[in-house]
C-alpha cells in the first residue's frame, strides 16, 4: 500500500476554487516525500500562430505557483512523421523526471489564458495512458485568473527544486486507437453485424465536411467514413474558454447524434483536441468511461495514409 493521501482532489475535472483549497493544505518542502499537487501547465500553441506564441513563454508570463511545464512538441514519438504520437514509456518517465514530477503526485494539468481548454487534456490524457495514478484538469486558468488566485512568473527550470525518479510504465492500450483498426472500422461503417463503434470528430465543421481547407499544407479535409462532427468550439463557453457545465454539454452530444450505449473514438487534427472530447465525455458522464478512446494519429495521419481516398475520405 502507498502511502495515505491527506488532501485529494475527487473529479477529473477541478475549479479553481477547489485547486486553490487543495494547494493551501498541501504545503510541501524540499525534504518532503509526502504526495505533492502540482499544477502542470501544458500550454501550446499551433505552429502557425499570428502571434507566434508559445507555450513555454506564456508560462514565463504568468503560471499558478509552484506549476511544472509539460513541452507537448518535445514529449512525443519523435521517429512519428506525424506531430504529437505518444512518446516511448521510457521518454514518458524520463519527461516527468526532468519536471520533478513523482509517481505519487496528485497531477493538475492546465492550459493557458488565451487559449483557455485546448492542449491540456491531450497531456491529461497523455498521463493517464501512462497508468499516472492521479490526474485532473483545471477548468480553467482562464477563471483562475479572472477570480483572483495567485500567478507568478520568471524562469522555466527555476522551478523544479531536484529531479525525480519516475519508474517506467506501461502504455494502456485500451486507452488508444491506430491506424490500422480505425481502417477496419471505417471498411466496416453501415454492414450489418458491425459494432456500431462511434467516431467523433473535433474539427471545425466546415474541415469536417472537406468545404474548408486543413491548416497543413496539402492535406486533404474531409472525413473518416461514419465520423460525427462534433466541433470543440461547441464543447466550451464562448467567454471564458472552459467546459461548459456537464448538462450542457450532454444536450450537444445528443443534439449531434452521439449514443451514450456505444462506443466513442475521439478524433481531431493531430490527436490534441480528440482529448477535449473525452474529457467533455467524462465531464457529463456521458457513455462508460471505459468505452471511450482516442485515435493517436487523428485526420493528420489518416488523410496521408489512405490510398483509396474516395473510399476513406468522405465530403458531406
């Protein structure tokens, strides 16, 4: 048996409030090996951003104390031609090392202000594939900001104190979708006796539908054969960027056709925004959490490795 935890967090989905009340008993020292919380920030930004920001420098601007950075371009299978495949366990281990992230910490992963929900659920998700124990996600800094809790700001490494020894895991693999068995699905969508596997797409309507352009030079748009569109753009309040409450979010599932008996692979461009759905799933106890997936290589992948493309891409 681990050692007991004084203060948890009990949903996979946190306010700032209940973050904030956790921290205030959690106080840690240098010396301690007591379970830590530690708020990850996991901020990234797409590559062509008018702005050019990046996740490591909106976390030198303004992060909740005592948070890690999570690098979601350097954690990945860098042998993938595809942007953001999970990385090795042993790269995993070494990632959470360098962060001084330890086995027993109760992990908050968060996004940035101006983005509000976007990447951190992919590293949420990325945790928990890894068998992290304990995983959460913060709705949202946006929110935690406008009300008030603390930030601070300065150097990236000056945070972690010393690194950690994290054990390599194991990938989940319940957890995660290829190439190949989405392939199977799509052949099979509308055969009778087939298992009625939903696939859920979290791109713009319009890429969705193949009347937009994808954001990647000479990619086709379009979609997977049988694939729902569920924008993410749906998923969270226009104001504040965070989840919209659980009721709420179940009426756009069903509004989209999803039936919460079957189940869900969630997709999207490169495999980032897939995980907003599953956590808007898990946040209205949508469907069995055990039913729901992510397809790692999303459209990116997909749309380069078809070779029938009037067979496997389809326009509405």
């Amino acid at each position: 048996m681990g050692q007991r935890r004084n203060i948890s967090l009990s949903s996979y989905i946190v306010t700032p409030k209940e973050l904030s009340d956790a921290l205030s008993k959690n106080v840690h020292t240098k010396i301690s090996t007591a379970p830590r919380i530690i708020p990850v920030c996991a901020s990234w930004f797409l590559p062509n951003d008018l702005q050019g920001r990046t996740g490591q420098q909106v976390f030198r601007e303004q992060r909740i104390p005592t948070a890690r950075f999570f690098d979601l371009d350097a954690v990945k299978d860098h042998d993938s031609p595809y942007p953001h495949m999970l990385p090795t366990a042993e790269d995993f281990a070494k990632a959470m090392e360098k962060i001084g992230i330890r086995r027993d910490d109760e992990v908050v992963v968060y996004d940035s202000k101006e983005l509000g929900i976007f990447s951190a659920p992919r590293v949420g998700w990325t945790l928990r594939v890894f068998g992290h124990p304990s995983v959460h996600l913060l709705n949202n800094f946006r929110l935690w900001v406008e009300q008030g809790y603390p930030t601070e700001n300065g150097d990236v490494e000056a945070i972690v104190e010393e690194k950690a020894k994290y054990p390599i895991p194991s990938i989940n693999p319940d957890m995660v979708v290829k190439f190949a068995e989405l392939k199977d699905i799509a052949k099979d969508y509308g055969k009778e006796g087939s298992d009625g596997i939903q696939i859920l797409d979290a791109r713009s309507k319009g890429r969705w539908a193949g009347t937009d352009p994808e954001p990647r030079s000479g990619l086709s748009s379009g979609h997977i054969p049988g694939s729902l569109s569920v924008p993410v753009s749906e998923l969270l309040d226009p104001k504040t960027g965070a989840l919209l409450p659980g009721d709420q979010l179940r009426k756009v599932f069903e509004s989209r056709g999803v039936d919460p008996e079957k189940p869900v692979i969630s997709s999207c461009g490169t495999g980032v925004t897939a995980a907003v759905i599953d956590a808007a799933l898990a946040e209205a106890d949508f469907g069995r959490a055990d039913d729901r997936r992510i397809y790692d290589g999303s459209w990116t992948e997909w749309a380069q490795r078809v070779t029938d493309k009037s067979r496997f891409i389809l326009n509405a």
